[in-house]
C-alpha cells in the first residue's frame, strides 16, 4: 500500500512540475479508419461498409474563429482483397450529405494499396489518416475527420512493443498546366517513444512535425506561395490505478514559423504551450487542458487556437491563454457500433467570456467475407 501511494504521490508531483509548460491525445476511436491483414484471408473477397453520423456545433463568438455546426452523415462502402499473405488492396466509394441538403455535398473514389514488412506497413493511396495520424489538436483540426475524412498520398507506420512512428505526405490539391490555383499538400511525421511501460505505468516521449504548402510551377496566376512548419515535443504520463480507473498527464511544447517568400500572415513565428490532465473510469473520462500561445499559427490545426482568423488576417491577437474542462462518454454498444458524447466548454481569458461546443457521433462498421477468388 505505501509503495502503491507512493508511485500516485510521485505521478501527482511530476504533473504539478510540469503544469506552467501543454496537450492532450484524445480517444478519438469513433474517428479512426483502421484495417488490416487478416489470417488465412489470402485471396479472400471482404465488403466493409461504415456509416459515420454526425452532430458537431461550436458557440464561438471571438473574432479568431466563429461558432459553426456540422449535422449529417458519411457513408463509405469499399472492398478489399489480399492478393499475397502480407499485401491489401482496397477500392470503393464515400459519399458525405448535409442534413437538409437532398443531395450529396461530395462522393470520393475510395482506393489504397498496403503493403505490410515485419513491423512496418506501407500506404498508397488513401492513407490511415486525419487521426490516425496521432497529431494534437494545435497541430491538426480534428474537423477534418468530417470535411476531409478520404485523405489521399503515400505514408509509413511502424509499431513495435508501444513505440509509434508515422510519416506522410498528403495531396490535398493537384494543379494541371494553366490551372488558376496552386497546388497543396501536407507532410509530416508523428513519433511516440516508450520510456516506460508496465502494468501501471506509462511513459512517453513524443515528437512531432508538420509542413503545410502551397505553391506550383506550371498554374497561372499570382496567389501568393506559402510553407508554414510546425513542431511540437512533450512528455506523456499514464497511471492505471485499475481496470476501470487511470490517470493521465500530456504537456507539449509548440513552435510555429513561416517560411514563405513574402509572409502574408501576421505573424512569422510563434510559441505555445499545452497541458493535459484527465480522469477516466470506465466509458468517461474528464480532462482539464490549458493553453498558451503567442503568434502560434497553424494552417492544419484547429483553428481556435491560432492567433489570428484564418480567413481574414487582420484579426488578430497577439497572446492567447485558454483554459478547457471537458467531459466525454465513449460506448461501444455491439462490437461495430460506437456512440461518442463530448462537451467541450473553455474560458478564453482575453476574450474574458466563457465558450463552448458539444458533440454526438455514431459509426457503425460492417465487414463482411465475400469468399476466396
């Protein structure tokens, strides 16, 4: 009994240290898109269908971003086929509709190519990504698990023993000659290194990297060339007191910088910090987070925690702290069926006003064996 109190005196300590520095991973499970090779499935046939229902409505009223709400549904049917014992193809189509809308806002090809060497697995294609990808908030809007949810290009992951490690590069938008926009793209890179790991304990370190560009040779036109990086590092702490109770703290430290030719933001580089505390027994978890920036800015991340609008760059503020206390309520009620209630209320101390947004998700997956060919 002392020596389990003083392992929770310890974890409690460490937190308190680290509290002035700032994120937490959430359990973004509804989200994820995973698959992957099945034994003995070579040369097997297998339909996947996956209904994603949303209701996401935020009641932002800052000038840095305003509230909005996302209502309705993603569909996305696909096949998948093992051509050899560690190779997965897959094909298919999604479709995304609008509650009140009598017609689909966008209907995407679903295609990917994997390929699978001893820890490692390969994408082309249609990547394991938005977040999948592991990347804290600051650093990516957890939105495009709505908006951009087929996400398209090459990617690596490697796992072995609690070490995660990712690489991509995302083709947002491709230009043809003469086209009047630019091109887009993201790449990146998420690391998760065990320190620690038993029974008990979890210890990481995480490292972080994103670039975000837009430019082109062959289009016309003179929008300006952006590359805008962003880099976050931190530690990760998890107790588990029992099966149904844990704790855990993540604290990361953010740097922000635009490498643009002629810089068309306010700010050029900037400095965040993001803290995590949370609490989960059984389905719910209660986390606290806190945030810190001065002149962050990220084009890929959420964007209420930027210092200035996104969609117009003159509204602006040059230091943000933010303090967020957030309830969540994760049910898995078949083994294919998820419901996620979250509510995300936050105090904006320059802005001096309490804000808030709430969130219902349901997805429901069904994988089905078509038979060998």
């Amino acid at each position: 009994m002392v020596h389990k109190a003083l392992k929770t005196s310890v974890l409690l300590l460490l937190s308190i240290l680290s509290w002035d520095s700032v994120h937490a991973q959430l359990n973004n499970q509804v989200f994820e898109q995973n698959d992957s090779l099945m034994p003995n499935d070579t040369q097997t046939v297998r339909l996947h269908f996956e209904s994603f229902n949303f209701l996401r409505n935020t009641e932002y009223f800052d000038i840095i971003e305003t509230g909005q709400t996302y209502f309705g549904t993603l569909l996305q049917m696909h096949l998948s086929y093992q051509p050899y014992k560690n190779v997965l193809i897959k094909g298919g189509i999604q479709t995304k509709q609008d509650f009140g809308s009598n017609k689909f806002q966008t209907v995407s090809p679903v295609f990917s190519v994997s390929i699978f060497k001893h820890h490692w697995r390969h994408n082309f294609g249609m990547l394991q990504a938005t977040t999948n990808l592991g990347l804290i908030e600051p650093m990516f809007n957890i939105d495009r698990a709505i908006t951009n949810r087929v996400e398209n290009g090459v990617q690596s992951i490697y796992r072995n023993k609690g070490d995660y490690f990712t690489n991509w590069l995302i083709w947002v938008k491709p230009i043809y000659r003469g086209s009047d926009y630019q091109e887009q793209f993201n790449v990146g890179f998420v690391w998760d290194k065990k320190i620690i790991e038993n029974k008990q304990w979890r210890i990481s370190f995480p490292l972080q990297g994103t670039l975000a560009h837009r430019g082109g040779q062959i289009n016309i036109g003179s929008t300006p060339i952006y590359s805008r990086v962003n880099a976050a590092t931190g530690l990760k702490i998890k107790y588990i007191f029992n099966s149904k109770l844990s704790m855990r703290t993540e604290h990361y430290w953010l740097h922000s910088s635009d490498f643009s030719p002629s810089i068309t933001q306010p700010y050029k580089n900037g400095f965040a910090n993001w803290h995590t505390l949370a609490f989960k027994r059984n389905n719910v978890e209660l986390m606290f987070n806190y945030w810190a920036g001065r002149e962050w800015q990220s084009p890929i991340g959420s964007q209420l925690f930027n210092n200035y609008n996104f969609y117009d760059v003159y509204e602006s503020r040059r230091v943000r702290h933010m303090a967020f206390t957030r309830l969540f309520f994760t049910q898995k009620i078949y083994n294919n069926l998820i419901l996620d209630l979250r509510l995300e209320p936050f105090y904006d101390f320059e802005y001096k006003a309490i804000q808030y947004g709430y969130s219902v998700y349901l997805k429901l997956n069904i994988n089905r064996s078509l038979g060998k060919i």
